[in-house]
C-alpha cells in the first residue's frame, strides 16, 4: 500500500498556500475540531479551576456564599498558623525519607524479581499485587495490621521478642506507620524498575567481568548509569506523590464519623490533608486554595531543583 | 459512596405529575441496624399517604453530607445532623429557616432548641437528645472493692484501683477511658466549673475551670503512664463492636451516652453496667452532663423543601420520633414522650440518662460559626495533655492563639 497525500496538497505546495485561503482555514478548524476534546477537557477542568482557585485564594469564600476580596490575608494567616507549619513538617518527613527508601526497596525488589528462578512470573505478580488493592481498602486493612491488640505487625515482632510500638497513638510512630503502608504499594516503581533492568545491555555486563568488575562495581558503574534516566522519572512521579500524600495518612488517622482528625498531636496531618480539612471541613475554600498554590510552588521547585541536578547523575546518549 | 448521588439523581426530579406525588430523598448519616429503623419509618409514612414518597439513603460521612449540599442543585432534600453544626450551617445559607412551613414546634424540651436557631430562625429540629453520664462495669468494681466515685479524687482513685498491668508494665485494663478521642477531657471540664465557651458561644479555653480539670486528667494520666495507655488505646476495636475495650470488659468506667442502653444488649448482652453522674469537683459542679441533640434539617439546595417540611414534621412528630428513639435507645426531644418514659423502660439504664437532662448543670455544647474548627484544635490540646508534651496551660494558650483566626 502507498501512501498519498491528499489532492489538495499535491495541487498546492504548503509553502504556497496562504494563512486566509479558505484549505488553511479549513484544515485549522479540522485540527481544532480533532483536538476539541482535549481542548474543551483542559479548558473546563484545568484552566478554569486553576484560574479560579488563584482568584479564590485572595478572597474569603466559602463555598456557599458570594467570594469576599481579602487580598493577601489569608497568606498571613497561613505563614503564621502552626498548623499549616506542622502539616508542611509532616509531609516534608515523609517526602525526604519516603522517596530514597521507596526508591532503593523498588530498585532491589526489581533485581530479585530478575533473577531466573522457578515461579519468577508468580512472585512478580505477588509484589505487584497490592498496587491494584484500592488504597482506602488497604488503609482500612492497614488499621487492623496496626492494632497493637488485635493487629498482626505487632503479633510478628512479639515472635522475635520485639514489644511492637502504639503505631496509631504514639506521635513518633504515626509517620513510620504511613511509611510502611506506602511502602507496601510500590509494586508498580519496581516493575518500571524490572523493565528497566532488562534493557541494560548484557554485553556491558560481560566487559566489566572481564575487566574483573565484581557485583558492587557493576551495580555502580553499569547498572545505576544505564537506569538513570528511569530512575530520574521515579523520582520525580514519586517525590511528587509523596508530597501531596493524603488517602494513607487520612484513612489511619480517621475517628468515628469521619470528623477532622490528625492523628496523637498532630503528627498524621499532612499538607494535602490540612488543605481538604480548610476546603471541605471547615469551609475555608479561599484559605485552602491558597494552600493548594503553595503546594503546586513548592513542588514545582523541588521538581526543577531535582532536574537541574539531574545533569550530573542521569546518564543520556548526549551525556 | 457512589450509589448515594445516584440514587438521589434517579428519585430527585421531584413531582410526579400523573399521581401528584412529590418523591424526595432523605440522607441521612446512620448506618447498619439504626438505618433498618429508621427505614421502616420510613415506609411507614409512604403507606401512611401518597402526598410524598420519601427514598431513604444511609451515606454515614460528614463530610460528603456537607459537599453534596454546596451545589445549585440538591442531591437531597432532608437529612440529619447534630446540633452544634446549626450555627456554622445557617451562618453560611446551607440550610433552609423551618419557621414558615408547618410544624409545630411547641412541644420540644426547651433546652432541646437552644442550638437549632441562629439569627432568631430556626434551622433544625431534634428528633433524639442525648445526655453523657459516667459508665461503669459492675463486675470490676465489684472485684476490686472499689465504691462507685462521688468527687473528682475519688474519681481518680477509682481509675487508678481498677488499672491493671501484667508482668511487663503493659495495660490489661484501664480503669478510665473515652468513647471518642478528646471527650472525656471536653466533657470532666464541667465538673470543675469549667466551660469550653461563654454565654454567647465563643471559644473560652483558658477558663480557670478547663485548666483545672485538665490538670486534674493530666496527674491521673501521668500516674499510670501516657505510654501505656498510648498503646493500650491503640488496641481498642470499633466503637459499639465486639472489641469495643468497654464492651469486652477491658475498660472500667467511660463517659457515653444513652444509646449504650441498646447497644450493649445486642453486642454484649453479660455485661453488667451501671451508671452515675459525673462527680463533681465540688458540691455545685456535681451532675454535669453534656447534652446534645441528633437534627433533622432542610438543606437550602433541596427543590422540594415543602414536600420535606411535611416528612419532617412526620419524622418529629409523637409516634414517629417514639418509634425512632425507641429503636437507637435515645431520648425523645419531645417532652410529653420524656415524662412517660415507660415505653422506654426496657432500655438499659435510660432513666439515669433522661435524669441528667434535669439537672441544673446540664448543658449544651455551642452550634458557633467555629465549633468545627476550634473542637479540631481543642482535640489537638487534649493529645498534647495526656501524652504529657505540654502543660494544660500551654497546649489552651495555643488554641487561644488561634482563636482569632477562626471563621465568623
């Protein structure tokens, strides 16, 4: 089968058609016409939220009533309300320690799954698993894993002689609990990771143990080199995870009725949580939408900071 | 989650024409054996008339209640609350003024409407009061030859006697515990005089009498141990369950209310379970309790709010509101159903409940703009105190701190 353009191009050469001829026009709207849903979709559910929550976020409104121009009011209020400088703690705790560790079980999980042995395609289904468990699901299993009564965390380390902690109650504990249950779902990084794994070039493996390079210098310099790039994507798609993580510590935190709840002192609350708390708890959707603009700031930061760095660590076909 | 707006889009269009029958729909928050009640009342009044055809939905989240009404168009068209939401709801036009649809609202406990008006409007009508008193397990104090507590230092006592710890150092039983996180705290405020708001509602955390009594929870928390008892709460199963640590006898004493009278039948028949007023720190702080109410209300996004007027009235009406409390074990908000309280008599302990709501120490939580968030903060104090990392003073200063902040 050939491939032929359409009369109209073989009659008129692009270069010789004007923007106002009526074919331009006809092939402009064409394309808009092919790209309305995605135009349409991205103006209605992006851009007018976007717009509209930067607007929000220098008035008084509450969902229910007319929006109240405040001007910067409600950032002061923010900078200056320990809540908002607790939740931000919270979440930057489980962003700087969540990230390298989700990263670095993902990556060694994926080498596991890599060896040849028997029922290799079963385990990988296994880690992969949890992944798909809706996420309020696993919190409410999570709940009960935690219990130090009835939980089977706690069941496990009494086997080794260890006394488990009060995960959900104690203040120092909450964190490592929200960690462990986000930890559990990262069957999807380290099957990126596996795929990865695959694409190294075996020949590269071979020239380095004949340059008498043991597992450890391989890693370094063969393995990490070439899953740069993924690892880049990982980190960023992760960080960006973790710092608006909020269904996890939500669920473990929740008390009867669903009533605002932060965990023992606080120590459960993240940003994304204390946001929808302002917005939908307490009707502050002007405060909480100015909260949801230092997120996006701060996380757009963090993201260009890691991409500026990325020069010196990510291997490319340019680099 | 997704079949509560679905069901309310299929059943919300309103009048249907040909029979002149108006179908609404009523959300409501209670769930399990509560909503089986409540839904046969529910078709009792759809066989009782054809006027209006009422579809019950159980969706028992707050706060999907509270989005649901924040749209032009309404998901539904009655639904049930409690009453310190009142104040924060009507301030901000979530619900609709009662007055002029035709109720009677003549026969309520009076102290019962305290929190269903703001503005001079009424906004929500009770349909069950409640009032919290001291819950203890006979048994235990029995074992341990403790004498039930008539001050706050016996009070003390008790919960230290009936505290049980195994070879370890770990709880076994604790002689004090709370139906909720924070509610003990909030409510032994009272018995030192305290007060957790003023006259006109707004937030008093630094009330001599809060310090007191958290000072008071405070020693008693530090001589068990906030530790232990961090991860003793940490093994409570659910609330009104089987593993609820009152329930299996794990807990000695907790302040709850009146529906326990139905629940611990049903989920642990063998218990035996008494009750007594709060003690107070003094003579004329004795027999505080907290009273509360359970609303029904009328958002203002309903288009059919005569048609749910008609089924509130039902819903509070003498025969509907008996049925109703009668079957959650909560108390009638109507006063000619409190004084024959003898078709409440087969409910465990509910004339010790019902009593409490005559005292002159009893008292209604405030339905201000800010209740939402200032209970938040005030929870957030209370962990502070009874983990021991601020003094009383301190954790209520930083809640005082952020009272200025709060919605008005």
């Amino acid at each position: 089968m050939s491939l032929r353009r359409p009369a109209s191009a073989q009659t008129i050469p692009s270069s010789a058609r004007k923007p106002g001829d009526r074919s331009s026009r006809r092939a402009l709207w064409l394309g808009l016409a092919f790209a309305s849903p995605f135009i349409i979709g991205f103006l209605f559910l992006f851009a007018y939220p976007i717009a509209a929550s930067a607007f929000y976020s220098f008035t008084d409104f509450n969902l229910f009533q007319t929006p109240r121009w405040v001007g910067l009011d409600n950032y002061s209020q923010m900078f200056g309300n320990p809540t908002f400088w607790q939740s931000l703690g919270n979440t930057l705790y489980l962003t700087v320690i969540g990230v390298p560790l989700a990263i670095i079980i993902s990556l060694a999980g994926a080498h596991l799954l890599n060896f040849p042995v028997k029922g290799q395609p079963l385990y990988r289904a296994l880690v992969y698993l949890p992944s798909i468990v809706p996420i309020v699901v696993g919190g409410y299993l999570w709940r009960w894993l935690l219990n130090t009564q009835y939980g089977f965390l706690n069941y496990f380390l009494g086997l080794f002689g260890i006394d488990g902690p009060a995960w959900l109650q104690e203040p120092d504990w909450t964190k490592p609990a929200i960690l462990l249950m986000t930890f559990w779902t990262v069957g999807g990084t380290t099957i990126i990771y596996l795929a990865a794994l695959k694409d190294v070039p075996q020949e590269l493996y071979e020239a380095a143990e004949i340059d008498g390079a043991g597992a450890w210098r391989r890693f370094l310099n063969v393995t990490w080199p070439m899953i740069s790039p993924v690892t880049l994507f990982q980190v960023i798609v992760t960080l960006i995870a973790f710092l608006q993580i909020f269904t996890q510590p939500f669920i473990l935190a929740q008390q009867r009725l669903n009533t605002p709840s932060a965990g023992p002192g606080g120590s459960m609350l993240t940003f994304a949580m204390s946001l929808y708390q302002n917005a939908f708890a307490f009707l502050k959707m002007g405060y909480a939408s100015g909260m949801a603009w230092i997120l996006f700031v701060l996380t757009l930061v963090i993201t260009l900071i890691v991409l500026a760095t990325s020069k010196k660590w990510v291997h490319s076909a340019n680099n | 989650m997704v079949i509560a707006p679905l069901a309310a889009c299929s059943t919300g269009g309103g009048s249907d024409g040909s029979q002149g029958t108006t179908t609404i729909t009523f959300s409501y928050l209670w769930s399990g054996p509560e909503a089986e009640s409540l839904e046969k009342i529910i078709a009792d009044y759809n066989a009782s008339q054809s006027e209006v055809k009422v579809i019950g939905v159980s969706s028992p989240d707050f706060q999907k209640q509270l989005t649901s009404m924040s749209s032009s168009n309404g998901s539904f068209d009655i639904s049930d609350n409690f009453g310190d939401v009142v104040g924060s709801w009507a301030s901000k036009g979530i619900l609709a003024p009662l007055d002029d649809y035709n109720i009677d609202m003549s026969g309520f406990v009076p102290s019962s409407l305290t929190q269903m008006k703001y503005g001079g409007k009424t906004y929500s009508l009770p349909i069950a009061i409640h009032s919290q008193l001291l819950m203890y397990n006979k048994k235990m104090f029995a074992d341990a030859g403790v004498q039930v507590p008539t001050t706050m230092d016996e009070l003390a006592d008790a919960a230290l006697a009936l505290t049980k710890t195994d070879a370890d150092g770990n709880i076994t039983q604790l002689g004090l515990g709370e139906a909720a996180p924070g509610a003990t705290q909030r409510m032994i405020a009272a018995a030192f005089g305290g007060s957790w708001w003023d006259k006109d509602g707004q937030p008093t955390p630094l009330n001599d009498g809060n310090i007191q009594a958290m000072t008071w929870y405070q020693n008693l928390v530090n001589k068990i141990g906030p530790d232990k008892i961090a991860k003793f709460v940490a093994g409570y199963g659910q609330y009104q369950s089987d593993q609820d640590p009152f329930f299996s006898g794990k807990l000695a004493m907790r302040i709850d209310g009146e529906w326990n009278g139905v629940g611990i039948p049903k989920v642990a028949p063998g218990l035996e379970w008494g009750v007594i007023t709060i003690p107070g720190a003094s003579p004329q702080y004795k027999d505080t309790t907290e009273v509360t109410a359970s609303t029904l209300f009328i958002p203002a996004n309903s288009k059919h709010k005569e048609a749910a007027a008609k089924f509130l009235a039902y819903m509070v009406s003498p025969d509907a509101m008996k049925a109703f409390t009668v079957a959650l074990g909560n108390m009638p908000a109507l006063t000619s159903l409190l004084d024959s309280s003898a078709d409440y008599s087969a409910i465990e302990n509910f004339s010790a409940f019902a009593d409490a709501l005559k005292s002159p120490n009893a008292y209604a939580p405030s339905s201000a703009v800010s209740a939402g968030e200032y209970m938040t903060d005030l929870n957030k104090a209370f962990d502070s105190i009874a983990s021991g990392n601020e003094t009383p003073k301190k954790a209520l200063e930083q809640v005082e701190s952020r009272v200025s902040s709060y919605s008005k």
